[in-house]
C-alpha cells in the first residue's frame, strides 16, 4: 500500500503541472468571463435607455443583477462573510423588482391589462 502512495507521490512530483497555476487560470478565466457579460449587459442598457427601448432595458438589468447575485451567493458560501450576504440579497432584490417593471412594462404595452 505504501509502495503505491510513493509510486503516485512520485509521478505528481515529476508532473511539470502546478495546481495554483491552473486553479488562477480557471478562476480568472470564470471571473474574466462575468466581467464581460456585465459589462456588455451594461452597454446594451445605457444604448437602450437612449433609445428609448425600455423593454430591452430593463430585461439587461434583470439578468445583469441575476448575474451579481448569482455572484455574491458564491463567494457567501465559500467565505461566509455577512458583506457577500448583503450583497447577494440586494441585487437579488433588485432583481426581482426590474423583472416586475419588465412584466408589468410589457404588459401594459401589450395591452394585458385594461
């Protein structure tokens, strides 16, 4: 038994791979990866508020607050710091309230309600 614990032991050592190294290149990529997905949520919204088109608007605020609180949800699990709790209630809140101006904006263009 112990024989085979050396034997994996030494080939991990002989591995040129660094777990640090690709655990960052993993998380930056993760995080690199929601930044731009804000980020071009954002654009859209502020081109959409110009224009005029508050349906789009205040469906790219949604999903851009459902990311940020998918977000902070994460980290509150893993760190369990009251901060990331905070914020995570927050934009889910706020989440929540611009899908009910998008419901209640479309239907009020669509004329659901009379």
């Amino acid at each position: 038994m112990d024989n085979r614990k050396e034997e994996i032991l030494a080939k991990s050592r002989q591995a040129q791979e660094d777990e640090g190294i690709e655990y960052a290149i993993a998380e930056g990529a993760k995080k690199a990866n929601n930044y731009a997905i804000e980020v071009v949520c954002m654009v859209l919204f502020v081109f959409s508020v110009i224009t005029g088109q508050w349906p789009v608007a205040t469906a790219l605020a949604t999903v851009a607050f459902a990311a940020s609180a998918g977000e902070f949800i994460a980290k509150y699990r893993v760190l369990s710091q009251k901060r990331y709790l905070m914020a995570a209630i927050c934009f889910t809140l706020f989440g929540i309230a611009t899908a009910i101006a998008h419901v209640i904006y479309v239907g009020i263009a669509q004329d659901w309600w009379c």
